[in-house]
C-alpha cells in the first residue's frame, strides 16, 4: 500500500552530514539521539521518534513537509506522517 506523498516524495540533498549527529540535539547540547531521519521536502536532518526530543516528527508538525526517510547507513525505508504509511 503506498500513498501519493510517498509516490511524489523528492530525494534533497540532506541539509547536514550524517554524522554531525542530529543538529538540533547537538546545537542544544544533547547527545543521546537515536537515529536520523531526513525531510523530502526539504533535506532537514532530525532524529527519530525513539530519540528523547522527536526532532523530524516537531519537524512534519510545524513545517508540514509529509514524507521522511531514514538517514541511517544501509537503509532506504520512507515514511509518511499524514497517511501514516510506511513505503
């Protein structure tokens, strides 16, 4: 099952490396983020749900940008928070 976010989603260049480690939590002084997810709307770089601070999930929130995907080495899996569908 897939829905037309996951269809349409982009593929951005990711706004920070992947192992700067989640910039919000790092710039906040944190280090205890999980994994990392990046927006394809825009290349925002967040950490998951199972991190403390839910980075990408405050992102979707206030930014409204549907489709994520994990930004973690090997996988490749999206996400989309309005359908909550898994692609």
């Amino acid at each position: 099952m897939t829905c037309q976010h996951l269809k349409e989603a982009g593929e951005p260049e990711p706004l920070a490396p992947y192992d700067g480690g989640c910039p919000e939590c790092v710039a906040e002084g944190h280090h205890d983020w999980v994994h990392l997810r990046v927006c394809l709307g825009c290349g925002y770089v967040a950490c998951c749900d199972s991190s403390p601070r839910r980075h990408m999930s405050q992102h979707y929130e206030t930014d409204g940008h549907p489709v994520m995907r994990s930004y973690e080495p090997g996988e490749n899996w999206k996400w989309c928070f309005a359908d909550e569908l898994l692609g």
